[in-house]
C-alpha cells in the first residue's frame, strides 16, 4: 500500500485530517452496529448535552509501523478498560471491549497509508471519544450518546523532540479530592487550559500540579504522569487517586522491573524530596517518556543532575525499551502487541 506524502520526520503534535473514522451511536439503551464514515463533521442540538456540562471522555493510543513492516497498536484492551471506567463515572453507557478493539482494527486499517513509516519518529495517534448529545437543560445527564474513533499522524508531543523540558510547580489545581482526576474526562483538560497557556507565556514547557488537598504532594502534569529516578537508581512514581493510571506508565514500571531488573516504587512522592532525584521524566501516550532537565517551584529551582541537553541514562533505557517493544525491536510481554491484520 503506498503511504500518503507526507513529511513524517518534520510533523508536530497537530491534526491532519484521515480518510476514515469510526462512529456508534447509542440510543434507547443500546449501541447501534457502528462503521467507518468519511464525514468528520458532528452535528448536533445547540443543547447538546456535551456543550452545556460536558459531558465527554475520550482515550489516547498509537498505531506503529514496526521493523518488519507490521501495524501494531500498543496495550489497546486498557484503553478499552479505562474508556469504560471514565464512562462509569461520567454516567454514559459502557462500550463492550469487542466493539472499542474493532473501532481500532477498522479504523487503522482503513487509514494505513497515513501510518508512519518505520524509523521516521512519527505514529498515528488514535483518539477514540464517547460524548452526550441529545438536548439536556436541566442539570443530568445524556440518553443518547455517540462513540467515536479518529485517526492523526504525529510527531513529538513537545517541540524539540527528547530535549529536556523546564516545568513550574503551578498554583492552579488540576483535580480536586473526590472528583475525576483518575478518570479521562474533558472536563479536566479544559481545568487545564489557563494554567498551561500562563505556564507558556512564562516560558515553561508544562505544568506540574500538586495534590489540592495538602500541595505537597507531586501528582502529575495537564497530559502525562511523572517518573524519577533516585540516586540510588530505583523507579519511583506518585501514588495518588486524583491522577491518570497511565497506561505507559504502568508498562515502565513492568519493564524497568522486569526487562531492566530495577527496583520500582508506586509511593506518595513529596515535592520535598525532587532535590535528591537523579532524573525525572513525563510519561504518556503522547509523551511517550519526555525528560525533564528542571522544575521551577517560585523562587526554587531544582535541576536535576542529567542536565538540559540530553536524557538521564536510565530514563533513555527505559525509552529505549519501551519503544523498542513497541517498535518490534525487542520482544514484547504477552498480550501486549494487537496487530492490525
Ligand atoms: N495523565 C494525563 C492527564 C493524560 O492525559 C495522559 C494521557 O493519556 C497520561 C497521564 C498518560 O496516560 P497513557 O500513558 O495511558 O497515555
Ligand atoms: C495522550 O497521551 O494520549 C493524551 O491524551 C494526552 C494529551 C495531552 C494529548
């Protein structure tokens, strides 16, 4: 199949329009059969339930092209769990994990030509999303929803590639206690928004929120989880039930234990100790591991001995496994390939 002209090595982390994408719609209390369409135009009631109270969660995941010329997403049964998770305590409907891996399968299949090349850095990022959008005024939530998947190809989530980011602890609050920072919601991202724009024009890459009940605690950034690395050489990562399980996070920590045979630790991390990390590094789908060289906290800076100008040596093992896994380079653990026939 002959691949879309496009300038893999040099595309940011933007939108470009696909061929195909996936919609179900659910209504009367149950999921339609669902199929691929090449509108990527929604319309929908000015009360859309998801235009007054937001009522939208959505997931994250990647196609790769691997060594050998295969398509391959990474892990997509969690992304399945989690969407369903998410729609649990949004009050939408659950999608059967059959029906979220086939609007996958249909999906990169039927935009193949815009999976990036091996070798070229770029993925085709897959965000499937499931919103309310019958007519609701009052406070409560949709009866009709739809579900659906669309395909982009991406480069690096930051400009600059792996080059090591500058954060600021930042005073906004990203998730209460209580609330839906564990879950894949919109309406955390839009939380989001004002902080990040202000941590920009300060000249900061990102955002580092604090726990809002105690801010000691370090939690996570508007779209990534942290990671550091101690002096000592062990894998440490927040525990806490306002962030978002990362999926990439979670298969780190298998690989740094059992690929790399390092110690790993899932622990409450207080700001305080960040001074004694060797390295630090922000996790995610689109992130995938992103270094962090150092964290402003006000009149604070804490610079983490692997610099500015490259990623600490654990953290680029830990990349270089992961991708390699995902890339098809290094064998993965069962279950976690799903190859797009
Ligand atoms: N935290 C937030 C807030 C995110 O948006 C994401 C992205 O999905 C992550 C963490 C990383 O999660 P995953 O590794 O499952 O992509
Ligand atoms: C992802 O990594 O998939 C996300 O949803 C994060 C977002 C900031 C793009």
């Amino acid at each position: 199949m002959e691949k879309k002209n496009i300038d893999w090595g040099n595309i940011g982390f933007g939108y470009i329009k696909t061929d195909e994408r996936y919609v179900s719609t659910y209504k009367d209390g149950k999921w339609d059969e669902g199929g691929l369409t090449q509108d990527s135009m929604i319309t929908m009631s000015e009360c859309a339930c998801v235009l007054q109270y937001a009522q939208t969660i959505f997931e994250g995941l990647k196609a790769y092209t691997t060594e050998d010329g295969r398509i391959v997403t990474f892990r997509p049964d969690l992304n399945a769990e989690r969407l369903n998770q998410s729609a649990k305590r949004m009050e939408m409907p659950e999608l059967p994990t059959e029906k979220f891996l086939e609007s996958i399968r249909e999906v990169v299949s039927a935009n193949a030509a815009y999976v990036p090349p091996y070798g070229t850095g770029a993925t085709l990022y897959l965000r499937p999303f499931m919103f309310g959008i019958n007519p609701v005024i009052g406070v409560k939530p949709a009866t009709e929803f739809q579900y659906r998947v669309f395909a982009t190809p991406v480069g690096p989530y930051f400009k600059g590639g792996i080059k090591p980011l500058t954060i600021r602890v930042t005073d906004f609050d990203r998730a209460a206690p209580n609330g839906t920072g564990h879950i894949k919601a919109g309406l955390n991202y839009a939380m989001s928004l004002h902080a990040i724009v202000d941590a920009h024009n300060q000249g900061y890459d990102e955002n580092m929120y604090l726990d809002a009940r105690t801010r000691t605690k370090v939690e996570e950034t508007g779209g990534a989880n942290f990671i550091f690395v101690t002096k000592d050489g062990k894998i440490v990562t927040p525990k806490s039930d306002s962030i978002l399980p990362s999926i990439t996070r979670r298969s780190l920590m298998y690989v740094a234990e059992k690929y790399l045979g390092l110690e790993t630790e899932t622990r409450e991390v207080y700001l305080d100790e960040l001074k004694d990390m060797a390295e630090c590094g922000l996790c995610g789908t689109a992130a995938v591991i992103s270094p962090v060289g150092k964290i402003v906290n006000h009149d604070d800076e804490i610079c983490f001995p692997s610099g500015m100008d490259e990623m600490g040596p654990v953290t680029k093992k830990l990349y270089d496994t992961l991708t390699g896994i995902q890339m098809g380079r290094i064998e993965a653990p069962e279950g976690w390939i799903f190859e797009i026939k």
